[in-house]
C-alpha cells in the first residue's frame, strides 16, 4: 500500500499528486507493515538499518497514532535509546501495530 505523505491517504503508486489534499507525492514513497507487539522493536531496528527511511510512525490497530519518529542519518547509539523505551512502552499496551514507513524515492 501507498499513502499520501501529507494526508497520509491511501493512493495508488502510479499518482504524482495526492488526489485529497494535492500535494507532490515525488521523492517519498509511503509503505505500512502490520507486526504483533512482539516483534514491533526488532522491526523498527530492521527498518532504521534499511538506510532510506526517513520517518516512522506507529498506529494501533483502530488507526491512532501512538509514535512518529523522524529517522536520521545520526540516530544510532544513544540517540536511538529514548526511541526504544518508548516502543517497549506500545508493545506492552497494544497486541498489533501499524507500521508506516516513509522512505526517500529514487
């Protein structure tokens, strides 16, 4: 799935414009994961190593957002520390997450 980078609106992969709110969707592509509490850090983890990623936002299950998380070139080591303490307190509250991912484009 894809979805709009300012609206956060599902739209197809094919659209330069977000059909809602207009914006250029060029450059950023949008992607969900959904994960079981368990495995929500290692997820997380995998996806910051992944090099492209730029922001991350946790949702529960009824669509709330629980975390957005810019990621950064920098966030290693203890930068990431906080980040983590706070994804051990969602796991321990929800039973599955929504994982949006939003990537640089090529």
């Amino acid at each position: 799935m894809v979805y709009c980078v300012n609206c956060g609106r599902e739209i197809t992969e094919e659209m330069i414009y977000c059909p809602y709110c207009g914006v250029a969707q060029k450059g950023v592509k949008r992607s969900e994961y959904e994960v079981s509490s368990d495995d929500l850090i290692k997820k997380i983890k995998e996806l910051i190593h992944k090099g492209n990623v730029t922001r991350i936002i946790v949702k529960s299950e009824k669509g709330e957002t629980l975390l957005e998380m810019p990621v950064t070139v920098g966030l290693i080591g203890a930068l990431l520390a906080p980040w983590v303490a706070a994804l051990g307190v969602i796991a321990a509250m929800v039973t599955k997450c929504k994982i949006i991912v939003e990537e640089r484009g090529e």
